[in-house]
C-alpha cells in the first residue's frame, strides 16, 4: 500500500477495454500526426481539446475543473489525466497513460515535463489553448518554442476512414430510431421534456445493445415547440405541446465521442396555410442543397445558389445560418471543424472522406404569419462520383403532420 502522496501515477488498473477502432486506424491517426510534427519541426505536440484527445487516443475526458492532455512523440503517446479517473483513462488510452495527483500544485506541468524533456518546440492548440493555460505551459518550458497545431489537426480530422465513416453512420441510424420514438411521444398537452426523454432513451439503449463496449455519454434530445423553435440549440422546456403548433425533433445520439444528428420540422394535427408555405420553401432549399453535395462543390457556391431560392421567396433575411457542417469528433461543447463549414465565406472544395450536413434554416418571429422556426437536416458522406445520404427518416408535410 502507497505510505506518502506522489505527484504523478501510473494508475494501470485492469486491462484496455475493447476499442472503439482497431489498432490499425489508431495507429494511422497517430502517425498522421507524427508526420504533422515532422513537417513543423517539432519535438512533440501536447493536444488539450476534447476533440483532439478523443481522436489521437479514443479516451473522452470529463473535465470538471482539471487539465487532461495527449502528448505525442515521434515514439511515445500518453494521455495525461487527474488522479480522480483512477484507471478509467489508462483502459481506454491507445497508447500509455500517467495520472497527476492533486497533491500538490502543478502536478499537470510537472507530468508533461516527466514525459517532455529536453525539447524545444512543441505544437499546442491555439484554438483551445486559455490564456492562462498558454502562459503556465510557457512557465514549465521557459526555453520551448510553442508553435499552432490547432488547424493541422482539424484538416487531418475533415478526412474520414472507413472505420469512422461506419461509426458515422451506425449514429445516423441511431437518431432515425431516437426520431421514431420523439414521434410517437407527440400528442395534446405532452410536456417537451417528455418527449425527449422518450428519444433519448430510445437511442441510449440501441447504442447500448449494437456497441456493447462503448461508453455510453452526452446523447439528447432537443425537443422544440412553438416560439421555442426559433433557436436551433434551445433548450427543452416544461411547455406543453398544443394542437397546431409547430415542433422541432432533433435527436443527437453520441457513440465514442462522434456526434450525429437528425432534425425535423413537425406539426401538431394541422398546419396553417402561411405555415405550409415557410415549410415548402425550406424543404425546396433542404432538397436543391442535397444535390448540390458531391466532390468538388465549393462550400461557399453551394451557400450561394441556396440564398437565390430565399432570396426570390422574399426569405433570406430570416435565414438562421450557415446550410451545413462537418460531422466526425464533435458535439455541442467540442469539435468544430471549422473549415467544412457551407457559408459564403469558406472556400474549402469538398472532396471524398468527408462527411457533411444538409441543414437550412429559417426564423419567422412571433406576429407575423408562419412564424416560428423550420429546420431539415441530413447527413452526406461524399465519395469518388457522388454523395451518400445516411439519414433515413422523411421530411416535409406529407411526412411530418403528427395527428391528435
């Protein structure tokens, strides 16, 4: 038994647990970012985000108040992780893990020294990096040069592999499931809370029977109706759904840090005519943006021809924003992988391996007919010659009028 308080651990406690992906694809990501640091010159890279982590070692940290890091050599890859996990992160790492203790302060920088010594450039990210957290990094390697790995990273991650691609669309499947049963949640007086907890547990427990090692974490639902649809990230509330209402279904299953989504305009028992007309015009854009997804469309040109449609429907000016993004490592609290995003401004040419949603949106405010908010989303995995569309569940009001 320990008799003193350590700085650092080696909490190895049991065996690595099933992975996510096999040793092959780990091993290509983590050399993919061995070549990075060669083209940069570095020594070593030492990656914070959750993203970053998840991605390079398939261990998705919790936070809560601690520093966490993976450090990567052109021979070692560690997770460094608080004491507070004990063996969790070690069992999940590919790769070597060393726990820090809360024993005295500074034991993070003091494990990154540990692993660290003797370079001279390392590659942080400075899209996550705080900064207190790029000044006390700087403290513990006075003489290192920091240098920005944060977008490297990002395109490394734009490109899927096939392992990914099939985790991708197994989420894809989970959140048709997770919109079935938001569907059949719906009826008068039914709080949103209700039916989202419906969803969510729908999809929990599919992913808990198809990926029996996985770690189940952070999948939920959105569940919108009347004014509380006019955001796409608003959250659930104690509103009770009403006949005639418009609703938003937006399921988010998580599987091993990757985020998929399924968003749907619904309606409950009828539509007004001015709300029929809103919905038509967003599913005509929703359908054109679908055949514009393929290798070699440009993110800005695909947003462009898509503002036409609302702009000759008198519509733009309620657009929400951009018609789509990148889907991999990613939720609502990390991963943004930023230059796969379909606005006007983005230049980036969509190429096979990526994966990219389909999601317009308008925003009538309250008084004026058809107001409230209308979203369709889908998700595209772009291949040699064309698009792939792996979400299944029907949109628009033939489909989406939910009788009392």
């Amino acid at each position: 038994m320990p008799n003193q308080l350590l700085r650092l651990q080696k909490m190895h406690n049991g065996q690595k647990v099933e992975p996510t992906f096999s040793s092959r694809e780990m091993s290509r990501r983590q050399n993919a970012m061995r070549r990075i640091l060669e083209e940069l010159k570095l020594d070593a890279a030492v990656l914070t985000s959750y993203h970053n982590v998840c991605y390079f070692s398939d261990f998705m940290y919790c936070y809560f108040g601690r520093k966490y890091a993976f450090v990567i050599t052109d021979q070692n890859a560690t997770t460094v992780s608080a004491g507070i996990d004990a063996g969790q992160p070690y069992r999940r790492t590919f790769g070597d893990n060393l726990t820090y203790t809360d024993w005295q302060r500074d034991n993070y920088y003091h494990a990154l020294q540990q692993l660290l010594p003797g370079v001279r450039r390392i590659g942080i990210e400075f899209d996550h990096v705080t900064i207190d957290l790029r000044v006390q990094l700087q403290a513990a390697f006075p003489n290192v040069e920091l240098v920005d790995v944060g977008a490297p990273t990002m395109w490394l991650r734009t490109i899927k592999s096939e392992e990914e691609i099939a985790l991708i669309k197994a989420g894809a499947a989970t959140a048709d499931i997770g919109g079935a049963a938001v569907v059949a949640a719906v009826r008068e007086g039914v709080p949103e809370y209700e039916v989202a907890l419906e969803g969510t547990q729908a999809m929990v427990r599919h992913i808990a029977k198809t990926f029996t090692h996985a770690e189940l974490m952070d999948t939920w639902v959105w569940f919108q109706s009347g004014i509380n649809t006019d955001g796409a990230h608003n959250p659930v509330t104690s509103r009770k759904v009403e006949k005639g209402d418009i609703l938003s279904l937006n399921c988010f299953p998580m599987i091993a840090g990757y985020y998929t989504a399924l968003e749907r305009t619904l309606f409950f028992d009828h539509a007004s005519d001015a709300h029929l007309r809103i919905w038509e015009v967003n599913c005509r854009v929703h359908r054109r943006g679908l055949e514009l997804l393929k290798p070699g469309a440009r993110c800005g040109d695909v947003a462009t021809e898509l503002n036409e449609i609302y702009k000759e429907e008198g519509l733009l000016g309620y657009r929400s924003f951009g018609y789509g993004h990148s889907f991999g490592v990613l939720s609502h609290y990390y991963g943004r992988e930023a230059g796969v995003e379909l606005r006007e401004d983005i230049n980036t040419v969509l190429q096979p391996g990526m994966v990219v949603s389909m999601e317009p949106m308008l925003t009538l405010p309250e008084g004026l007919p058809g107001a409230g908010g209308y979203r369709e989303h889908d998700i595209l995995v772009i291949g040699e010659t064309g698009a792939e569309n792996i979400t299944g569940f029907p949109f628009g009001p033939e489909h989406n009028i939910i009788k009392a």
